[in-house]
C-alpha cells in the first residue's frame, strides 16, 4: 500500500469536495480518499500494483478540476523541500489567490458602481443625465448597462469556467449554480434587448416599456460581485484558521552554524546532517535534535513541552529544535534532522489532523453530494410553477435565479473543517497534539478516564517526602540528613539516590562515608565520622544488631507501619546500635495531578488508576487524590484487559500513560493518550499526546474536544437552518400570503454572508482555555500538603508563595531600541533563579520575577555584561 499526498485546483465548496473524493474512491485499488477544501489538499491510499499517481491525476482531471502530485521530502542536504517549503508553497499560493480575488473584488466594485446608477438611479429619484432617461433613449440605457456587464462577466469568468464544466461533467458545483443563475439573468438581458429592438422597428412603444423594466444586467454583475466578496471575505477568514501552524513553522530557525573542518560555517538549517557538529551561543535557537557534547547552556522549552523554567544542558543531554538557548554556549553533535527532527514531527501531525476528516463531517459529504443537483431541479420546479400559476416569464425567472444563488452550500462545507483546524492548532499551541480529527470528536464522548499510576499520576522518581529525627539529642534534622546522605551515597538504589537528591537540595551533602558496604535488597552499612551506622528496613536492622529494649522496637516498627500505610517506603538509620532517625521516600504525586483529577470528576467522568504496586500503596493514592476506583498488583500484560473490561461495561474509556507496558491498553483504548515525556512507543500508540508532563493537559484536551463539537454542532445547524429557511422563500412560497420576494442580489450577499459567519463561528475557537486551568498551576504549588524537615503545610505555602511573587526593578541606562530591550531580557533570563524578565524601554526599567532569592549585585553585573549600564537594583 502507499499513501501519497497531492495538490487539487478548482475546488470552491462541499460538492466539489464530494465530487473528488467520490471520483477517486471508485478507482480500484484505492482504500481510502481523504480530500480537504481549506488546503486544497487529497490524500490517496492505494494499492500502488493496479494503480499510479498519473492514473489518479487524470480521474480528477476528468471531472473538472486540476491535480498534480504534492511536493516531496527534500533530498540529503538540498536546500528545499520539506514542510517549510511545502508551507511556504501553500502560502503563496493562498496569498496570490487572495491577491487576485482583491484585484478582482475592486474592479466588479468600480463598474457596479455606474451600472447600478444607471439602472436604478431614476428610480431613487437621482440626477441621472438625459441620453439615459425617457423611453426614447432606453435601448442607450441598456447597451450602457451590457457595456458596464460585459466586463464583470469577464473579471469573474473564473465561476463560469469551473461551473460550466463541472455542470458538463455532470459534476455541478457551487460554481455551477452561480453560473447558471447569472447566466441566465444575461441571457434574459439580452432576450429583452432584442424585444426592445422589435418594439422601436415596429413603433410597439408599449413592448419598449415592458422590457425596459426587465433588463436583468445588474443583478447579473452584482451576483458575482456579492458572491466573490463572501470569497474574498472567507479566504480572509479562513487564513486565520492556519496561524497555529504557521507559528510552529516560523520557530524552525532558517540558519545553523556547523564545524566544518575546524571551522565554523553558517548554512541553511535544512542542510545540516545527521552528526555533525552544531554551535550554539546565547539568544540562538537549536535548529535539529542533537546530544550536547561539550558546553552548557540553560535552554528555554517552552514553545515545544511549555516548561517556564530553563533547562540546564550539559555534556550528554539531549536538545529539541525550535527550542533557545537562554544563556552560556555548547556544542552538540546532530542526531534527528530534517524531517525527523521533533518541531517537524509535530507541525506534520497537526498538518494532518487539521486536514483529516472527523466523523461527523460524513453528513455533510453525503448532502453536499446531492444538493447541488436537488438545487438545480428545485429552481426548475420553483419557475415552471410559478408560469403555471399565471406569473410572468421574468418573474418566474427571478425567483428561480434566487432559489440558485442562496443555496449554494459553502456553509455546509465549511462547517467541520474549518472547526477541526481551528481547533487541532489550539490544541498544539497548549502542547497537545492531537493526531486526527477522529480522534478530536470522539474524545469528547469519553466517560470514563484510566490512568496509569507512575510517570502519569506521579513523577515516576522517588523522593523524600518525610524525614523524622529520633534521636534528638544528638541530630536535628539537617545533621540527621547530612549522616544519611553520607551513608547511602554509595549505593546506587534509588531509594537511596532520592536521599542523596534531598541531601543537594538542601546544602547538606558535605559529609563523607568510609567502609560502605551494600545488602542487596535489604540495606547498606557505612562509617560516618567514626560512628557506625545502618540503614535499611526493619527486619534489616534486627539482623544485623537487634533494638536495646522491646519497647524501642515496637515504637520504631509502629512509625515505620505509619508511614508505610501511607504508601510510602521508610527507610530506618542507626547509629552507634541506637535508632537515629526514618527517612520516608515516595514516588510523589506530581503537582498538576490532584487539581486535574478534581476537574475529572467535575465534569462527569469516571476516575480510574491502574498501578503494579501493592493494595496498601494503591490505597493510599486513592485516598489522597479521591479516586473512585484503583486497581492494584497490575502486571503490564494485563493493563489491556482492564481496558477492555471497562469497555465491555459500554464505557468509552481514555488510557492516560508513559511506559513501554501501556502501549496495548493505549490501543485497546477508544482514545490512548501519552504524556510527552514517555517512550516512543506509547507515543506512536496514542492517539492523543501531551507535550507537557501534566494530567491538567488531558482536562484540557477534552474540554477543547467539547468545545469543537459544539461548534461544529452549532456551524452545521445554521448551515442546515439556512438553507432550510432560505430555499422556500428564494422560491416565492411567502409570495401569495404576504407579498414578500427576495430578489437575486439579496439571495447572492446571504449566501455570501452564510460562509462568513460560518468561519468567523469557528475562529472563536482561537480563544479558548478551558475552564479552572489559568489557575491550576498556582493552586497546586500552593496545595496544603504536608511538608518535609517538620515544616507544616501553611508555613512552606506561605514560603512558596513568597518566591513565586518576588520581584526586583532594575533601573538600566542605554536602552535606545527593541533589539536592545531584547538583549537585557536574555541577560537577566539567563541568570540561575530568575524565572523571567520584562523591560519597559520608556521607564528605562527592567522588571525581574524570581524563584529564589538572587544577590543585587549578581542581576546588576549579567546587564553590564550585555552591554547595557545598570544605574540601580530595588526589591519591590
């Protein structure tokens, strides 16, 4: 099988999108036709033995419309090609149509103009020269009218050619309609022209009068006028709808500097080859994925995981194109480039899922395929009564010709795809990427949520949650923690890896061990300022030297089974035969968790973890994150079944994981979604995947998945309501009980205006954030939580909050422009315990948020070193 990719022209509404897909759909050989109106794009699956692309190009073709195959990945180190040139291509294409529209629009405008002055001027009692006034010069009128026609007929000839092969290949489209009904208006022109003619040679003044009322010239010209201002006005508006993409596009830098023979060379970003050598200096983004290799630098994620916060990069690290370099200089040697690079990946995903077709748009094929032919019959039907019942030809006419030129079905087309894209690139600005559009509707049918409990639920690392000092007389806690940190820095366990973690964190890793030695699975013993220590579980301890009394035993154990009911792993330490103090470790739950899995069951949705821990561990996470059913001793090969289970009890079930070992239970899933930071391969197995390692992102993706359908719901009843109402009253039915007509020019801006709205509709979707997010990230950072080193939760919130709002005022002279501005927010940015830096170039200030307290002097040296005088340094 092969999938490929191409270009089509001519398309203008839902009926020529149904029109290519039906066509192509019935070669043999292919197996799926994917065909998207905004892009003007087709993608074909096909059995490349009985079928070749030229085959595919001329079933198009032979119905009217244009087609050539898409451009193709670029070449080793070309310069062109790929997406970018690919984007870019599109760009221009849409850009020049739009150009041409413009171009078009004016001039219909500046003849319209005089038309209309000239056919109805009289009758709006305007000053209207002689020669054009009066029966005796009415054939001048109306060779004045033709004359001021011809030409708008020919600017817009565009909806004649399409339409009227369309129509031939018995393929009728929007175009055909409008074709068709101004056609026929000029056509009618004419015929009344000649009648006149007939009435001046045989002295019929009353013929001359009868026609002279009837020239249907201007509604000719102002139906393609209207009709390409609702283009012109929807091609606006549907440019909009890309500026996602078109975001993540520009974050690929065009340029990198590579190490060609000892030298640096600057070449475009596209040339640059899997392992050569990349450098990087401050300010500068990472063009292709790579392993630094010597350097650091403190690199700015946001725009690709959303992370806030820098990143420090050292030596084995690995770097993300589109991403920047903040501060310092290192090279790194390319791993992924091209069209395999990260940035690529997910601009090519939220390519394909903008374009990919969703479920419920299959409504809209299937009517569009049909309208147009049912339309046309309609008008036939809507005349010939209108003759039966005694009406006149031309009034018979005008209502056929409304009944055309309202019904033409962008609306309808426009609908769903328009929502889809608008929404998938919403979804890729907050860092979720959603893969299809499938995937986009029915994950907001979802009511029950799984979740795997590590790397999702939690950190997936072990850390210290709780430290208590037994021995007071001789530790507090930071010496406590010095001595346990010397003794299980040897051991490579990560249990003991998350105490020495702790031990960094706090400043108190200045001790050194002698004598370690390691148990296996039981503890370790070490010599710490010539005492003798243990380290381990209980029975570890018994072993080796037992307890001094059964009642320092049972207190120790009943601490040990405190925290060990809590889910967490204490690890007891002895000093000298005396107990010192219990380190408990935990695999913690990440910040974001609680908050997201609270708005879960806000909206409805079933809450369900899986974890291969023990009952006891499981339990206490569902506890403390109120989860209505947690299931525990899960081995990998049985995350599946769980699934399944749940969807044997007609739920629709999302799978949230990160592992190897969730990849099945992602595809057995109505919807798999991967945080970001897992494997490969629960990423390919998903459907959804979260950038950023936070279950506040699933809450997020469906609400924007409800969201999208509602808009989708709402766009395709107005489409429906719209031609429902308008057909009716286009054909004259309000005629007999109330008078009221709607004459072409009115049917073509309503028709016109239909689209637009259609679009404007889903542009809102632009602006969504989904409801309790904006303040998630602030409400879990300030959580009541119990805090460790016997610290209560109120005080380490009140500590917490105090560093997310400190804030110092940098007065800096010799700021003159932006480029300046932007040099001094990099400077202090990339200073360590900044979160971020504002410049206000008018005051002549810089503002800087701080995570952590950070010396004056320190922020004032990093401006002096951009460049730049810093006057003075004020907390505020």
């Amino acid at each position: 099988m092969k999938k490929e990719k191409y270009n089509v022209t001519g398309m203008t509404c839902a009926a020529c999108q149904a029109n290519v897909t039906r066509c192509v759909q019935k070669l043999d050989g292919v197996t799926d036709v994917n065909v998207s109106l905004l892009a003007n794009q087709m993608t074909v699956d096909y059995d490349e033995t009985k079928l070749d692309a030229a085959s595919i190009i001329r079933a198009v073709e032979g119905i009217g419309y244009g087609a050539s195959e898409a451009d193709k990945a670029p070449e080793a180190g070309s310069r062109k090609g790929g997406f970018r040139s690919e984007w870019q291509a599109r760009q221009d294409r849409a850009d020049e149509e739009r150009r041409s529209m413009k171009v078009r629009l004016i001039s219909s405008v500046i003849l319209l103009v005089p038309l209309m002055y000239v056919a109805m001027g009289a009758m709006l009692g305007l000053p209207v020269p002689g020669i054009l006034t009066g029966m005796e010069n009415a054939m001048i009128s109306a060779l004045t009218q033709l004359i001021l026609t011809v030409p708008v007929l020919v600017l817009n000839r565009k909806f004649y050619q399409v339409g009227l092969k369309a129509l031939a290949h018995r393929a009728p489209n929007m175009d055909s309609l409008v074709a068709i009904g101004s056609g026929a208006s000029l056509v009618y022109g004419l015929f009344a022209m000649y009648r006149m003619a007939w009435g001046f040679g045989h002295q019929d003044m009353a013929v001359v009068h009868e026609y002279a009322h009837a020239l249907y010239f201007e509604s000719s010209a102002m139906i393609l006028t209207l009709v390409t201002v609702g283009k012109y006005l929807e091609a606006r508006s549907k440019a909009k709808t890309s500026d996602a993409l078109g975001k993540l596009v520009d974050l690929a830098p065009k340029t990198a500097v590579v190490l060609k023979d000892g030298q640096e060379v600057t070449v475009p970003a596209e040339q640059v080859a899997a392992g050569d050598i990349v450098v990087i200096r401050p300010g500068e983004s990472i063009p292709v994925d790579g392993v630094v290799t010597e350097g650091n630098g403190f690199v700015d994620q946001a725009a690709i995981t959303g992370e806030s916060i820098p990143v420090e990069k050292l030596p084995g690290d690995t770097v993300i194109s589109a991403t920047i370099n903040r501060n310092g200089s290192f090279r790194f040697r390319a791993s992924r480039v091209g069209e395999d690079t990260t940035l690529s990946q997910i601009i090519r995903l939220v390519d394909e899922a903008g374009n990919s077709k969703a479920p419920i748009a299959r409504l809209a094929d299937r009517v569009s395929g049909v309208f147009v032919p049912v339309v046309i019959l309609i008008a036939i039907v809507t005349a010939a009564v209108w003759i039966l019942a005694g009406q006149t030809f031309e009034f018979a006419l005008s209502n056929a010709i409304s009944v055309l030129v309202i019904s033409c079905p962008c609306a309808l087309g426009l609908a769903t795809p328009v929502a889809i894209m608008v929404g998938t690139g919403r979804a890729a600005e907050q860092g979720i990427l959603v893969k299809s559009a499938e995937s986009l509707e029915n994950l907001h049918s979802i009511d029950t949520v799984i979740l795997d409990k590590t790397g999702t639920i939690t950190t997936g690392h072990p850390a210290v949650t709780d430290l208590e000092v037994l021995d007071r007389e001789r530790f507090d806690e930071r010496s406590f923690l010095a001595h346990g940190a010397a003794v299980e820095a040897g051991s490579e366990h990560p249990l003991a890896q998350a105490v020495v973690e702790r031990a960094k964190k706090d400043g108190a890793m200045h001790l050194q061990a002698r004598l370690f030695e390691a148990r296996p699975g039981r503890g370790v013993t070490a010599r710490v300022e010539e005492s003798d220590w243990l380290a381990g579980n209980l029975a570890f301890v018994e072993e080796e030297q037992g307890f001094l009394d059964a009642a320092e035993k049972e207190r120790v154990a009943a601490r040990m089974r405190t925290y060990a009911s809590q889910g967490k792993t204490p690890l007891l330490f002895v000093c000298d035969g005396r107990p010192a103090g219990i380190i408990a470790v935990a695999d913690t739950v990440r910040e974001t968790s609680r908050h997201a899995i609270r708005r879960l069951k806000e909206m409805g949705l079933t809450v369900v973890m899986l974890t291969g821990d023990n009952k006891v561990t499981a339990e206490a996470i569902q506890k403390e994150l109120d989860i209505a059913e947690a299931v525990s001793d899960v081995l990998p090969t049985q995350k599946e079944a769980c699934v399944r289970s749940w969807q044997e009890k007609g739920h629709k079930v999302a799978m949230v994981g990160d592992g190897i070992n969730d990849a099945p239970a992602l595809i057995r899933a109505d919807i798999g979604i991967a945080i970001g930071a897992g494997t490969d391969i629960a990423i390919e197995s998903a459907d959804v995947v979260l950038m950023k390692d936070s279950l506040q992102d699933v809450v997020t993706a469906i609400e924007l998945s409800r969201a999208v359908i509602r808009n989708i719901h709402m766009n395709l009843f107005w489409a429906f309501f719209y031609n429902i109402l308008g057909i009716p009253v286009a054909a004259g039915v309000l005629f007999p009980a109330f008078g009221l007509r709607l004459s072409p020019m009115i049917g073509s801006a309503a028709m016109s205006l239909s689209s637009v709205c259609v679009v404007t509709n889903a542009l809102r979707l632009r602006f969504f954030q989904a409801p309790g997010t904006a303040d998630a990230d602030e409400e879990a950072r300030t959580e009541n939580r119990a805090a460790p080193d016997g610290m209560d939760g109120k005080e380490e919130n009140e500590n917490r909050k105090g560093l997310v709002t400190m804030k110092k005022v940098l007065t800096v002279e010799g700021m003159m422009c932006n480029h300046c501005k932007m040099h001094v927010e990099k400077a202090l940015a990339g200073v360590a315990g900044v979160e971020s830096a504002e410049v206000d170039l008018e005051a002549k200030t810089a503002t800087v948020s701080l995570k952590e307290d950070v010396a004056d002097q320190v922020l004032l040296d990093a401006v002096k070193d951009a460049g730049y005088e810093p006057v003075s340094c004020q907390a505020q």
